[in-house]
C-alpha cells in the first residue's frame, strides 16, 4: 500500500473523529394555544409526524409541497385562511438546520437538495412577515388575538428561525491551515492511533472516505456562507418588524432580540446595521422605553 502523504493523513483522522455539537431546541409555543388554531389539517398531522419521528427530508420535501396548497390571504380572509399556514410556520420552525453529519445520516436513501431547510425556512419567514402585516391591518380578528397571534406565534416563530441560522456556521474539521492551532498531547495520540487504523484499509475503501472529506468541505464552507448571507437579510427585515409593531417600546424589542440569539452587547451594533437612527428608530438609542 502507497503511503498517505501527511496533510490527508491528518485530515482523514479529522473526518473520522468529527463530532457535530447539537444545536439547542427551546421549546416553542403551538399554534394550539389559541383556541380557533387548536383543529389542524390532515396535512398538518402529515408535516407533524415526519417531524416526530425524524424523517427529516420527508419532512422539507412535505413542507415545500405544502407551501403550494395554501389560498391566497387578504386582511378580508386572515381569520379564517391563517391557521393552517401558522402551524405549518411552527412546524418548520422546529425544523432542525442539517450538519454534515446529520445531513448524511437523516434518511440516506432520499436525495433532497441539501439547501431545502434552509429554504423552506427562509420561505416561512418571508410568510411570518406578510402574515403580521395582515392581521395588524384586518378587523376581522379582534386587539386582543392579533397580540396573541403576534406575540406568543409569529414573532417567536422568526426568532427562533434566526437564531438557528445564526448559530449554525459549522467549524470545518476538513481544512488545515497553517493557522490552525497545534494540537495538544491527547489530541496528537488520538491522532496517531487513527493513522494506524487507517494503515490497514484497502485502497478503494480509502478514497471512498477521501471523496467523502472533499464533499464535507464543500458542503460546510458553502453552508457557512448561505447562513451567514440569510443572517444580514432576515435580522434586517426582523428587525424593522419589531420596529413597527413596538413603536418607541425598547423592552419589548429587546426580548425578541435576546428570543433570536442576540446579546444585549449586540444591539447597538445590530441597529446600526440593520434600521440605523431614524425617527422612528431614535427609542433604540436610548435604549429605554418612555413613560
């Protein structure tokens, strides 16, 4: 057998010893905490089981197929038209983002586009965004469940979306730069002994595992860069819905802020970037709310 030069070595022990850290799950309010949501549609339960049950890319492939049976809603139809359409937002929402490794291990025999949940998340949020609009206008709902629809679903819902995308950018074991940092004792013994398990795999077997560190580098350096896209565009918009549904209420602002992954550090450079100082927006920079 041909000797491995170093770097693939090294590389290849990366692969095999990669752990992807779970992202965190807090639990999100359903769409059944108000009474008119609480009956769900066969297609709903469809899109809930492949959720609980962790078929993952069935569950991308039903949402983006449920996406083109919904109706048209107006402010006229919003009370009857949205139930369906909010549980579908908090189905997706409690989506997971795929790692590498999950991406691989969820269902392997389907073959989806492995930009799907990032997709369909984005896509739900582009719908939480007209759907607040809607029912702020329409006065076929009444205050009180506009504020719960808002307030305890939708607002939630998008938070949570970016807060996974934001904590999703996946540290790529595949690349080795001469910045890296050295690797202590343990790690370097850790190392040595994968090398030798490599030592003893057939040639064909050691390119399958080659082609399959090329792909994971592909896939993780191109998802870094989709989140970190879909991260600028939906705090931007996110940010400029709080604006408008908590005029000059800092404190309710900063909740959400805090809901979506920020830190209360982050804010003022986050307002910068996204509304910057307006009329509008001059609360922010004080940030208090006014009596």
């Amino acid at each position: 057998m041909n000797t491995l030069p170093p770097l693939y070595i090294f590389v290849v022990c990366l692969f095999i010893g990669a752990a992807n850290a779970a992202d965190p799950n807090p639990m999100l309010e359903s769409p059944a905490c108000i009474d008119s949501y609480r009956q769900t549609s066969p297609a709903v339960r469809e899109l809930s089981s492949s959720l609980r049950n962790k078929l993952f890319k069935s569950f991308y492939e039903k949402a983006k197929k449920h996406t083109h049976t919904f109706k048209v809603t107006t402010r006229d139809n919003v009370d009857t038209e949205l139930r369906e359409k909010i549980w579908h937002c908090y189905l997706v929402a409690l989506g997971p983002t795929f790692s590498f490794n999950t991406y691989k291990q969820t269902e392997p025999e389907i073959n989806i586009d492995d930009m799907s949940n990032i997709n369909q998340k984005s896509k739900v949020c582009l719908f939480m965004e007209k759907y607040i609009r809607l029912v702020r206008k329409t006065d076929k709902i009444r205050e009180p469940e506009k504020k719960r629809i808002i307030t305890r679903l939708l607002l939630p819902y998008y938070a949570h979306i970016l807060r996974q995308f934001k904590s999703a950018h996946e540290t790529n074991p595949f690349r080795i730069t001469e910045d890296e940092p050295q690797q202590g004792g343990l790690a370097h013994r850790s190392a040595e002994e994968q090398v030798k398990k490599l030592r003893h795999l057939k040639m064909e077997d050691l390119r399958k595992l080659m082609n399959e560190v090329a792909t994971g580098e592909s896939f993780i350096n191109t998802r870094n860069q989709v989140f970190e896209d879909e991260v600028k565009e939906l705090e931007k918009t996110f940010m400029e819905i709080l604006v408008s549904v908590f005029p000059s209420n800092y404190a309710n602002m900063e909740e959400f802020l805090l809901k979506a992954g920020y830190s209360k550090e982050d804010i003022p450079d986050l307002i910068d970037r996204t509304v910057g100082r307006n009329s509008k927006t001059d609360f922010l920079y004080k940030g208090k709310t006014p009596f």
